[in-house]
C-alpha cells in the first residue's frame, strides 16, 4: 500500500488526455502507458536491490551516502527537503483543495485549505508508524476502489466513436506525463528501517506495487479512450470527469471530485509518512539539526522530521501555485534517480552477490539511467527558468553540508 500510494496521486486523472494528444492513436497512447510502466518497474528492481543490501531508514540517502559520498546523499536529503519532496507535497495539497471545493463550497482560499489538510495528516504521522500506515493502506484502498469504479464507466458505456486524435510531438513527448503519473515508487525505502522483515517484504512490495499500478494506469487509459474518443479525450481538461459524467449524470461529476481528493490525501499521507526518515539519517550522521535525529518516546516517530517537513510544505503551498511548483519539483527528482542507479554498479563491485538483483544488469541498469537522464532534458528544455531554480536550490546545500561536516570534524 506504502508503493502504491506513493505512486498513484491526483495525475491519472488527468494524464491520459495529455498522452493521448501527443500521441494520437491507440497503439502509441498505449505503448507510452506500458513503455512507462516498464521504466517505473526497472527502476523498483533498482530500488529493490539496493534496498536489499541497505535495508536501513533513509533509503536513497543512505544508497547515495554509501556508494559515492557523503556530500552527494546530503544534496539529495537537501533537494528532498526544499524542492522535491515539500514541493511535490505542496503541489499535491492544492489539488486536494481544488477538488475539495467542488464537494465543500467555502470561503477559503484553496491555499489556506491545502495548509490544513497538511497540518491535520502530519499530525497523524506524528503519532508513529503504525497510525500512518493505517491511514495511508485505507486511502489506498479508497483510490483502488475509485479507479476501479472509472474503469468499470469506461467498459460498460457505450463506446465512442474514435476519430481522429491531433497528432502531438509523438511517444517521446507523451512519456513525460506518463513517468511523472508513475513516479513515487522509490519512497517505500525511506521507511525500510522500521520494517520487521526489510530484505524479504521491501522488494517484494516495490516489484508487486509497480505491477499493480501498471495494470490501473492502462485500463484507466483505455477506459477513457474506449468512453470518451480518442479526439475528445485528446481535448478534454479533466477526462476522468468526463467519464463519470458521461455513465453516471450530474453526479459523476460529484463522484470523482471525490475520487480525486481521496487519491491526493492518500499521496499526501504517504509522503508525509515516508521522506522524515531521510532528513532522520542525516541529523544520525551529524550534519542536519540534532533534534531532527530524535524518536519520540511515546510514539517512535521521528517527530521534529515529521513537522520540519510539514511547515516548509505548508509554506510553499501558501506561496505557490500548482504548476510552478511541479516545473521545479520533477528535473531534479530523475537526477537523483538516476545517481542512485548508478549505485548499483558501485555495490556489486565492492560486495558479494546477496538477495534480490537487478534482472539484466548492467544492461537493464544503464536503461534506467538513460531514462532518467532523458527526463532532466527535457525538463530543461521545455522550462529552464523552474528548472535553474530547483538546482539553484539543491545547490545552496553545499556550503550548508561543509558547516555541518566541520562541527561534526570538531567535536
């Protein structure tokens, strides 16, 4: 439920109308849906074996702090702090509110809403492990059940006829929106320290988490081209809606409006359940805040983590808006994805074969790094001013990890 949700956010319910515009027709709309599924599998193979040989909190940190150097896994927990993960939190806490005034009218700024679901869901991850991973497997139950239900309107309505969808820039342009719709597998590791049995359940959950999603992401995606056309599900805004309308009536609308905030608090409780445990590794390491390194002793969660990481998502969502945030989160995400696969390499020299591997390495491996480095690009290329401010970010970590490193020297 933890790979799954960190999976399955707001995005599938808007994506395939994107991948359907840059694709126009279904053999590549649905080749851009498994080629990304594929990806996101080789990439929790990756992460699977990784966390197999370093089954301890803090996951890609700890990866990174390992195989290449302490200052590369302090820039990651950094970047996680300040763009990728607050930001990505952010981002998905406006959408939550967005859909939730659609259910709820109120006078709230959608800004000040999406502070308040924060604040309510780190509270609850402030009362331990055990109470968030209950939330967050009945939100993602709660999701399944949605996109169940959407799958179920696009395969007994009456099907539309096709037409021509615009053709877009292709496959390789549709991929962006499909590997961000199966992003997040990777946070299942953070928590690897606080499971009972982390080399047995953590690559079994990555492998059949990912698969799962696969299976929703594409019925999803033909669902909707099977409801809606490809050409109007190329012009549609918010397709998933449109289905539910279309099989439902006036209250589809309601209904997925509903699907869609569920699916953003269960993204939310995972992530707020999850990435502590990064910024939790580098105070244990001396160079981030001592309390950020302290258990509570009531719940043993890492309380001070927990809050640090709300208030500054907090912040963003008041200071943000949606897309800005996103443009800024995804470039430097597949950088470090792509630096963290290259620990593999570094692993399997240095140690004896153990546990799950990488099928296919180093073949399978260096696909995966390609693709995460395919994804920088075009970030870059389709927004380099968000993109300049992420690294620019990420950056500022550098002189923040040499005060640190020399108190830690010192004393």
């Amino acid at each position: 439920m933890v790979v799954m949700g960190g999976i399955v956010g707001a995005g599938i319910f808007l994506t395939p109308a994107i991948v359907t515009r840059e694709t126009g027709t279904y053999g590549q709309m649905l080749a851009a849906w498994l080629v990304g599924g594929l990806a996101a599998l080789l990439g929790a193979f990756v992460y699977a074996e990784l966390g197999a040989r370093r089954p301890l909190a803090g996951g890609q940190y700890v990866y990174l702090r390992e195989a290449m150097h302490p200052s590369i896994a302090f820039l990651y927990g950094w970047a996680l702090l300040l763009v990728i993960q607050t930001g990505g939190m952010a981002a998905c806490s406006i959408a939550f509110a967005r859909y939730f005034e659609q259910l709820v009218p109120t006078s709230l700024p959608e800004s000040a809403l999406a502070a308040i679901a924060m604040a309510l869901l780190t509270l609850v991850n402030c009362l331990g492990v055990a109470a968030g991973s209950r939330v967050q497997s009945a939100l993602m139950l709660l999701k399944i059940i949605a996109l169940a239900g959407l799958i179920f309107c696009g395969f007994t309505v009456h099907p539309a006829a096709a037409g021509p969808a615009p053709a877009g820039e292709g496959l390789g342009a549709a991929m962006i929106a499909v590997l961000f719709s199966y992003g997040g597998w990777q946070t299942a590791c953070f928590v690897a320290g606080e499971m009972k049995e982390p080399r047995r359940d953590l690559p079994r959950a990555l492998v059949l988490g990912v698969l799962g999603v696969i299976a929703l992401y594409t019925l999803v995606a033909l669902a909707c081209a099977r409801a809606l056309g490809l050409s109007a599900l190329a012009a549609s805004s918010a397709p998933a809606s449109e289905v539910a309308t279309k099989t439902l009536g006036a209250k589809g609308a309601s209904l997925i409006a509903a699907c869609i905030a569920i699916s953003t608090l269960g993204f939310l409780s995972q992530s707020i359940l999850t990435a502590p445990r990064v910024y939790f590794a580098m105070a244990q390491d001396g160079v981030f805040f001592k309390s950020v390194g302290r258990l509570s002793e009531r719940t043993r969660a890492p309380v001070t983590a927990i809050v640090l990481q709300g208030v500054l998502a907090m912040i963003i969502a008041l200071s943000g808006t949606f897309e800005s945030i996103l443009r800024t989160v995804v470039s430097m995400d597949f950088v470090f994805m792509a630096l963290t696969a290259a620990c593999v390499f570094v692993f399997r020299k240095r140690e004896p074969k153990g546990g799950l591997e990488m099928p296919g390495h180093p073949l399978t491996t260096l696909v995966f790094i390609v693709i995460c480095a395919w994804v920088v690009v075009a970030t870059w290329l389709r927004d380099p001013v968000h993109a300049l401010y992420g690294l620019a970010l990420t950056l500022a970590g550098l002189p923040a990890y040499l005060l640190w490193n020399r108190r830690r020297i010192q004393t």
